[in-house]
C-alpha cells in the first residue's frame, strides 16, 4: 500500500513538472519582436525589415511590431516593405509613434498594408501624392508620365487598403490629394485598427486580435504574457543608414576630394590618399540609394580634376576658382528639384565650399610663392646641392628641396624615395640631377 502512494506521488510530481516544463516552453515562445524605423524610407530600411520579419519567423514570435516614425522615402523600397509585410508568416503590426510621429508618403502604403495598423496620440497619417523623379533621375516629368505614375499609385494603395478592409477611398485621397488625418480621424474614417498609447498598451489591446494571413489562415493573438523582444539595426545597417542622409554623402563627396588633392600636392603622405578613396566609395554607395542628378557629379569630379590640374600647371589660382565653382554648382544641381528629405541643409554647401576653398587657396598660395622665389636664388644657387627624391625617377620625378618640391629629371638610371641626388642644372621650373656618388672608405 505504501509503494502504491509512493508511486502515485512520484507520478503526480511526474506529471506536474511535465505540465511546467510545457508551460514554460510555450511562455518563452509567446515572444513578440519589435523593430524600430524612424527617417527616411530606403534601401537601408527595407532590408532591416527583411531581416527582422524573417527573424520574427524562425523565433516563432507571436507577432512582428514596427513602431514607424517617417516623413516618406523612395518608392522602390516601399514596395520592397509592403511585399515583405504582405508575405510574412507571422502578423506584422505598424504603430505610427511615438506621440508627435507621422506616418507619411511612403509610410500611409507601409502601415496600410500591415495586418494591424495602429497610431499614437498626437500622430497623424497622409500626404502620400508621389513626387514624380523621371528616369536618370531627372526630376521633371511630362505630364502624362506624371498621370501614369499617380494613377498606378492610387490603385496600389486601394489594392493594399482592400486586402485588410480599410477605407480604399480615403487612401485614394492621400495619393491623389494629398490628404492627412490624425490618429481619432484615421481611427473613425477606418483607415487603421486602433490607438494605444505606448507600446505596453498597444501589446495589451493585440491580445486575442483575430488576423488573415495571405495564405487564407485566421490567426488569433495571445499577448498576454508575451515577452517584448527588441530587435534594433545592427551596427553595420546603423552605419549605412547614417551615410545615406544627404548631408553626410554631401560632405563624404567633399572630403573625396580633398583627400586625393591633398595627395596629389603632397606625395607621400599616403593618409589623405588613403581617406579619400575610402570616401569616394562610401559616397558612391551614399548617393547611390538617392536620386540625384548625374550631372551634378560630373561637375563635382569636374571640380576634382581642376584642383589636380592645378598642382601640374601651376595656373597660380585660376584652375582653383574654377573648381571651386563648378563644386558649389554641381552639389546645388545634385539634390535640384528633388523632395526636401532628399536635400541637404541649406547651410551645408557654403560651409564646404568655404572650406575647401579656404584648404586649396592655402595650398595653392604655397605653391605660388615657391615658384616665385626660385628665380631670385639663381641658377648657380642650386647647382651642386643635394636634393631627396620624393617620387621615384624614371626619370622624372619629384624631388624636395629645403622644404619645396621640385619636378626633377634624372640624368641616367632610376632613383627610389628616399635616395640622394645632386642638382647639375635647372630648365625653368624643374631641375636636371644625378646620382650622388657613393662615398669611398679610407
């Protein structure tokens, strides 16, 4: 008798720790994930979301939350958003916040086509007119092209707003109109799900919500106990969507320049060099996934080309004010006619060309003077003197001279950097040299 009440118990420890071990397995699934979108909608933007949704997926997480504060963004990235929201295995639920946030443009498709759309206090959602960039990125648009953009837009959102029982003609509205709402309007015009006030109430309220999915599956909610796991960009997707503001590839493209300038004036330093190519690539990728004008960087590398051209024809000034215009004009023609998340603060672009013109009229005024004053020396003054070459002569080369760089011609053979050699002769502005000859030990 007593074995049977012992096995008994030990069964019923069995069976409750069973039951715990279950219930604990299922609370530690019962996760939601949270990302986190604030800016401009871009390439950076739609491939985080890609990424999170995916992760929502594989954890099994209840629910996919993306709280979304935007003032619009590119259309191509937009669509990318929508078709992974759409396609997504677990509910993906947009909450337009925090208080004061919007959801416009590119943001009113987003959160149209989210399984749950819900809005802060304080926020508002519209104005999703698209603004025409024509191929190339030309800005202007004929004005049938212009329909055809408008109208293909307008039954996209009327196709996402159907698929989840919104209001078509509101959204209609935003795309053609360039209507808004606040959060209670969007709220009665049934544009969204609801309102909560933070993200603990938004969890709350999400707790037995019923939503289809787009395989015809009715999937019910159940947040209660739901653990709130934030899933944040990544240090590299962070740092790509730092470069892709327009102020930043602005001023990347600007340090391009200098960079290789800089080198190209002063051989050897290799840091500049170095700098500058690293920033024309993270420009390149910058300007990149924006639209721009191609002309505009014609005439920023026009600009680069005349500060190189300087430094080899020593126009003592005139290649520097041409390159310094044709910089200010090719980053003013750059981001023209393009929407205003897509330009650079006003003040950006004077400060560079400031800069950069203060940077090369000092190097240019150096060059200037050493040009000047080798005259005065005479040539009789430099024959015999020992020079160190700078650039390696093949025969031509650079060699510096009590601090002054000279373009120098070797009488016979190759010299490294470092080497010395004595100058024989001068021909204007560059001097004839031969090898040192190498001391004899006694």
């Amino acid at each position: 008798m007593l074995k049977i009440i012992r096995l008994t118990l030990l069964l019923g420890l069995a069976v409750t720790a069973a039951i715990s071990v279950a219930t604990g397995a299922q609370a530690a699934n019962s996760t939601i994930d949270v990302l986190e979108v604030k800016g401009v909608i871009n390439p950076v933007v739609a491939s985080y979301i890609e990424r999170g949704i995916n992760q929502a997926e594989e954890d099994g997480a209840q629910a996919c939350i993306i709280t979304m504060d935007t003032p619009g963004g590119l259309d191509t990235s937009m669509r990318d958003i929508v078709q992974d929201i759409v396609n997504a295995e677990v509910p993906v639920v947009v909450y337009v916040s925090p208080q004061g946030g919007r959801a416009a443009s590119a943001g009113v498709f987003i959160t149209m086509a989210a399984h749950v759309a819900a809005m802060a206090p304080n926020t508002n959602i519209g104005a999703a007119h698209p603004v025409a960039i024509g191929e190339d990125g030309e800005a202007e648009m004929s004005e049938e092209m212009a329909e055809k953009v408008v109208n293909d837009a307008a039954a996209y959102i009327r196709s996402i707003a159907n698929a989840h029982d919104r209001n078509m003609e509101w959204a209609e509205k935003a795309v053609r109109e360039s209507v808004s709402a606040t959060e209670e309007e969007a709220l009665e015009l049934n544009v969204i799900d609801l309102v909560a006030a933070d993200l603990d109430s938004l969890i709350t309220r999400l707790d037995g919500w019923q939503t289809t999915m787009v395989d015809g599956r009715v999937v019910t909610l159940d947040t209660r106990d739901a653990v709130t796991n934030r899933n944040p960009m990544s240090s590299l997707e962070d740092f790509l969507l730092t470069i892709s503001d327009p102020n930043i590839a602005v001023v990347l493209l600007s340090l391009a320049i200098l960079g290789i300038t800089v080198e190209i004036f002063n051989p050897g330093l290799i840091f500049p060099g170095v700098f500058g190519g690293i920033c024309v690539f993270l420009a390149a990728y910058s300007l990149g996934i924006m639209p721009v004008n191609h002309a505009g960087i014609a005439l920023v590398a026009l600009a680069g080309g005349l500060f190189i051209a300087e430094f080899f024809t020593a126009s003592f000034g005139i290649f520097t004010a041409g390159g310094i215009a044709s910089l200010v004009i090719g980053l003013l023609i750059l981001f023209s006619g393009r929407p205003t998340l897509f330009q650079p603060d006003p003040w950006v672009i004077p400060t560079i060309a400031a800069v950069i013109g203060s940077i090369t009229a000092f190097i240019v005024y150096r060059v200037v003077r050493t040009h000047r004053r080798q005259p005065t020396t005479g040539r009789e003054e430099l024959r015999g003197k020992a020079a160190t070459v700078k650039v390696a002569l093949k025969p031509e080369g650079q060699v510096l001279y009590k601090g002054e760089l000279w373009t120098a011609i070797l009488d016979q053979g190759e010299a490294k950097p470092g080497e010395e050699v004595i100058i024989t002769n001068t021909e204007g502005l560059k001097l004839h040299v031969t090898k040192k000859e190498p001391e004899i030990e006694k």
